[in-house]
C-alpha cells in the first residue's frame, strides 16, 4: 500500500522565455490553494492526500495542469471551482471529473 491515498503533483514551471507555461498561469496559487484546502478537510497526512509542487510536466499547451497518482489522472483547471471539484469529487468520492480531465 502507498504511504498516501492519493498523492496529487501541480505543475509550477516558470518559464524564462515567456513561453506558455503552468507558472504564469496561476500553478502555484492554485497548488497553494488545494493543500490549504486538503488541510482544512482533515485530508491531509498518512493514508490521505498530499500536495506538491513538480517543475515542468511537458504538457504546457494542456496547462496548467495537475496530475493525481497513484492512477496518473491528468487534469486542467481554470479557477478555484475546478480544484473544489477535483478536491470534492476525485479526492473525496474517487470519482474522475471527465470535464477536467485532459
């Protein structure tokens, strides 16, 4: 069994060149965001979720982008909403939200 549930990474990448990137389309506010939120559910810690940060995911025409293992669901998002749902339907009720899903 894995240490955790499910262990979730966002894409922070900041590129240098201007390129598009999951950094300058909001990847660490939203990664920041989802473990305040995995905290204040009591979700976070052994057997439960973790958050983290991962550079480049080379998938930045799909970004931003998060990727949820241990299944490998890669997901978008645009704002808060789309983490709440990722939060209350996959993370909570293991259910993959096919409109985020890439």
């Amino acid at each position: 069994m894995s240490y955790y549930k499910y262990h979730v990474f966002f894409c922070t990448n900041q590129r240098e060149d201007g390129a598009k990137c999951c950094g300058a389309s909001g990847g660490q506010a939203m990664r920041d965001y989802a473990k305040k939120q995995i905290k204040a559910l009591g979700m976070n810690g052994e057997g439960q979720c973790r958050i983290n940060s991962a550079g480049c995911m080379d998938r930045c025409s799909e970004g931003p982008v998060l990727v949820v293992y241990p299944e490998g669901t890669w997901y978008t998002y645009v704002d808060q909403q789309d983490i709440d749902d990722i939060i209350e339907h996959h993370l909570q009720g293991g259910q993959v939200v096919e409109r985020l899903k890439i």
